[in-house]
C-alpha cells in the first residue's frame, strides 16, 4: 500500500467526525512509540514548555550518568544516541527557542563530561557541528534572546 500525500489527508480529514477523528488518533497512537509519545506532549506538555524543557534536561542527565567511560566507541555511540533522542524531543516542540535551550544544554553537559570530548575527533568533531547549529538558530531568534544565548555560547 502507498501512503497518500499529507494534503489528500487534511482534506479527508476535514470530512470526518469528532468521534472519528478521536477513534484515528487513538488507533495512531498504538502503533509507533513516536506517535504516542507526539501525542503525549500534544496533550499534556504543550501547554508548559518550560516543565518540558526541564523533564527532558533531567533525562539528558540521567543518560550521561548511564554512560560506559572504559572505551571512547561506547562513549561515542552513547553520545549519539542522546543526540538522538534530544532532536526528536526538539521535533515534537517546534519551537526554536526550546532547539536552542536544549542543544546548549547537551553541549554543556558533553563540555563538563569526564573524560573529554577533545580526545575523540569524532565527538570534536559532533561538538563542532551542533555548536554551528545553534548558533545558525540563535540568528533566526528575536535580537534580546539573541543576545541572552549568545552569552552562553560564549561560555562553551
């Protein structure tokens, strides 16, 4: 079966009851964790995304602490899988300035990890690159945020 375009969706969707729309979402929801975890921030966490930012700050935490420090190959795929995860909590926001918070705060925490990141051209390497991300998305932001998370990227 091939899947439809997402505008023959939104006008098939238009056409469809409360009842029925509620009865998709739910089925949606049952299939992919990626999907239930869209709608549980939809639902529960849009509305305060300060508690969001915190929650997944806090899981970012836990994860490092998780980390193998024997050997830099477990470092690094650990390290990426965090990534990972951060970019898809950021999908779910779609809010820039929640992209910012968070990719500085992994970079800080990746900063003040032992042992360094500089001993591995590649988490250099993957540093560098969201280090350039940030800032790229800094520019797009409001002049006062601008120079508020410019300041942090100073730091790091």
């Amino acid at each position: 079966m091939k899947a439809t375009s997402i505008a023959n969706i939104k006008k098939e969707l238009k056409h469809k009851s409360p009842e029925e729309l509620l009865e998709i979402c739910l089925r949606l929801s049952k299939f992919k964790k990626e999907n239930k975890e869209l709608v549980t921030y939809l639902l529960f966490e849009a509305d305060y995304e300060n508690g969001y930012i915190e929650s997944i700050k806090q899981h970012i935490d836990t994860q490092f602490e998780a980390i193998n420090t024997k050997s830099y190959f477990y470092i690094r795929k650990s390290v990426r899988k965090i990534l990972t995860q951060t970019k898809k909590y950021i999908r779910y926001s779609q809010n820039k300035e929640t992209e910012v918070e968070l990719l500085l705060y992994f970079l800080q925490v990746l900063k003040d990890f032992k042992p360094s990141y500089k001993r591995s051209a590649q988490l250099q390497n993957l540093y560098n690159r969201q280090l350039a991300l940030v800032k790229k998305t800094v520019s797009t932001l409001h002049e006062d945020l601008q120079y508020d998370y410019n300041l942090l990227i100073e730091n790091l």
